[in-house]
C-alpha cells in the first residue's frame, strides 16, 4: 500500500497538515499528530501494515496492541478519504 502521489504534505508548526491536489479524491485538509504522521511519512513509499506496526515499535515505547490499534485506526482514516493505493 501507498499513499497516493495526489496526496501532499506539509509540516505546520508542530502538525503536520494533508491535502489532495484532486478535490474528487477529497475536498479539505487533515491535520496530522505526530503518530499518523510517522504513519503518512512511511506510506510514500510502498509499504505493509506489518511493516508499519513494526517501524512503530522500534519507534515508540508502547505494547504492540495499542500500535496495531493505532495503526489500523490511521489506515481506516485514510482508506475513508481514498489516500491509500492498495
């Protein structure tokens, strides 16, 4: 999966901020914190849910259930809003 090219990003202060470049993609703007950010950041490049639950862990100190919620509930984010090229 991979965040799709119409998708830009850009880091605001301390969130980072998504818009579509496509408005029938999605009209509007996403504001990032820092965990679905780290999570954006990995999608630019083809990945795996695995992959990205195992980035996260190295990453944050947290059991890996709390990762795979968060993870998931990122995705599902995203996938709403038809960021994701599965």
């Amino acid at each position: 999966m991979k965040l799709k090219d119409a998708f830009l990003t850009q880091q605001v202060g301390d969130a980072q901020v998504m818009v579509a470049t496509d408005s029938h993609l999605f009209s509007g703007m996403v504001r990032c914190n820092k965990t679905a950010a780290n999570i954006v950041e990995l999608l630019k490049q083809e990945t795996s849910r695995e992959a990205i639950i195992e980035a996260m862990l190295a990453r944050y100190d947290a059991p890996r259930d709390m990762i795979e919620k968060d993870v998931d509930k990122v995705l599902e984010s995203l996938r709403g809003i038809g960021a994701i090229e599965e």
